[in-house]
C-alpha cells in the first residue's frame, strides 16, 4: 500500500512538472525568455510560487530545460530530412527550407533560442545544441563528400560554419525590433528572401554550385 | 577652490575606473568571464570590494563593459583591413586571416567574447557587436558586389551568414576542452587548417571562386 501511494505520488510529480514545462514553453512561444517569471508563471499553471521551486531550483534551470525541450524539437525535425532520401545537396537545400519556415512560423520562439539574451544556464545549452546540429551536417557533409557532390577539405570546421551561418540568418529576420518593422508593414526581409539567400550561401560554400531553383513555399499559418 | 578639488577628484576616479577595467581585462584574458568575481578582481585591483560597487553597478554590467571594450578593439582592427586596398575578395581573406590570428593569438579571450555563457548584460552586447560586424562585411560586399567580384543576392542576410560562420568557425577550436586537447598533444584542429577552411567557405559563399593559395603565418608567441 505504501509503495502504491509512493508511485502514484511520484506520477502526480511528473504530471506537475509536465504541466509547468508547458505553460512556461507557452510563455516563451509568446514573449521569449524575458516573459518566463517565476510568478507569472506559477499564475498560468495554477500552482503556488514556492511549489515551482520544489520542481526547478531556480529560473535558470527552468530556463535550460525548456530550451532543450524545444530545441531537440528543432534537432529531430532537421534530422529527418538531412537524412531522407536524395543527393545530399538537396536534403540540404530542403533542410535550410524547413529550418527557417519552422523559425518563421514561431519567430518569438526561435529568436530565443538563437539570441535572445539570457540566464547562462541556457548560455550552456545553447553550446551543447550547436554541437548536435554540426554533428548533423557533419554527417551530411561526409555523405556529399563521398558522393562528389561537395568540396569541403575540413568537415568539422565546415559543419561549425553553416551552423553559424544558419542561425545568424535567422537573427535579424527575427528580431523584435523586425517584427515590428514587419508588422508595421516596413519590413525589409521576407521569408522568400531569407530563405533563397541562405539557400545559396550554404550550398556555394559547399562547392555545391548554384541550387535548383525552387520556390520556398513560406507555411500557410504564417501570413 | 572647490572646483579644483571635485575635478581632481573626478580624475582620480577616473583613473581607478580604468585600473579596474585593465584588471578586469586582464582576468579575463587569462581564464574567461568565470575567472571575473568582484572579489577576486577587489584584490588584483588592490581595493575594497566596496569600492568596486561605487564604479560599477553589478558584475555584468562590468563584465559587459570589459567586453565591449575588447570587442571594440577586434572590430576596429579588422575594419583597418576590410577598408584597406586592393580587390574586395583579397581584403576579405586578410581580414578572415588576421580575426583568426588574433583569436589564436588569445584563445582564452576569444572564446569568452564568442561563446563563454555569461550574464546576459553580455549576451545583449554580443548582438550589437554581431550587428557591427555585419556593417562592416555589409560595405564590403558592396564594394565587391560593384566590382563584379561577389556575386551577392541579399546583401544584409549574406553579412549574417558570413559574422556567424566566422564566430561558429572559432568556437570549436578556441573552446577550453579543445586547448586542453592541444596542450596534451591530441589537437586536430591547428591554426592553418582552421584558416584557410574558413576562408575558402567564405569566398566560395560569395560565389569569388577559390582564393589564391596563401599561407596563414600563424603568429610567433602562439607556439
């Protein structure tokens, strides 16, 4: 009987703790960061202040946790399309695509976890996820190497360069400051633009050549 | 009489505010944005921790400071030869070279301005100096987008790819677990490989063809 309480209070735990890493994703989704208090948070998720810390010992490490959530999100989609079908070229060509129509599609999001200035502890994360996506083109990088298609001396420092390349493509575009350019109806950098650019950019660094052309279709919800 | 006095007074204060930046500085050289506590920087500055709060606010307003000071000495230089003669492509190789050379130079530092998790006050920094780095490549591939040598679509969004290419490029091989790597005589990445990787990626993103083959001279106190 005492075990079965313990479990199931060990359950309720982890349910809490889903919940709370819900609303504060959805605090993030809306505001970034800088919307995620500890009090307006324990207000969405209908709990006490003190009882969030008995789950996250502090804003940081709440922080961190929602940040890897959603990055490994971001991680797992990429992946699946560098390593789909076709000539490695192309799965990056409709990697970068995806990438920015998904930064696109939540921008206050992603320009929080690519930028948005914030407690070390996310600092940290932000280093481990870098590495995750080089390991991915790193993989790519091999595969397009061995099959002719790019012309890259170095892998690892040429998987370090479109990781960089790729996510500070994103930061203007995504900016506040931009989107209240954009919403303003002064916005300079369209989805299109960004997206085509990027596209060429990665793919001339790779000695890949000129891309396909291909239209990049910006996803329905966005506009 | 009075004035005399409150204006000496504002030069000596002047002055240890330079003297605790210098300290600072140096801290940071020498182990990172970690090494930098007020206390530990009240005793190398020979002062009272109190002291230290008179000039400056908290720790990351003064390790922002540091920062911005470093940073602006990086983006000074490399403007120097970004702005100096010759074709637009080979201005760029040298500057490539000379932003690595001097964060080989001083990798504990480098890796501190580009990567080291850090008080957001900092993390706000970095942005406005990504953005000043951007300026400078934006004028750039101006002039060579005009000389017919960069074949540029997007001139902002290319700038960005290019500052975060640069940045990711370091990160691996200036990181604190790559140095200790070297230092044990197990490094795969040395100065020349790193350099010239980058420079080929770039150009090549700007559709400048190959560079001509150049030696990176790694700078003598490095080895």
């Amino acid at each position: 009987m005492a075990y079965r309480t313990t479990a199931s209070r060990i359950d309720r735990d982890q349910a809490l703790r889903r919940h709370i890493l819900a609303c504060a994703h959805a605090r993030v989704v809306e505001g970034g960061f800088a919307a995620l208090t500890m009090q307006a948070l324990a207000e969405d998720a209908g709990i006490a202040t003190g009882s969030l810390y008995r789950h996250f010992g502090n804003k940081g490490e709440l922080a961190a946790e929602v940040f890897a959530q959603a990055s490994q999100l971001e991680v797992d989609s990429l992946a699946k399309v560098l390593q789909g079908e076709g000539p490695a070229a192309e799965r990056l060509a409709r990697g970068l695509r995806q990438f920015a129509a998904r930064a696109w599609h939540s921008r206050r999001l992603a320009f929080a976890l690519i930028a948005e200035p914030v407690d070390p502890a996310v600092d940290e994360q932000r280093l481990l996820y870098r590495e995750a996506y080089a390991d991915l083109f790193c993989r790519l990088l091999e595969e397009g190497r061995a099959s002719g298609e790019f012309q890259v001396p170095s892998i690892s420092l040429t998987a370090a360069c479109l990781v960089g390349a790729i996510a500070e493509s994103m930061v203007g575009p995504l900016s506040p400051p931009a989107r209240a350019l954009r919403e303003a109806g002064h916005g300079q950098d369209d989805f299109e633009s960004v997206c085509s650019n990027l596209v060429i950019f990665c793919l001339r660094a790779l000695g890949a050549g000129q891309p396909a052309p291909e239209t990049c279709d910006e996803p329905a919800r966005v506009r």
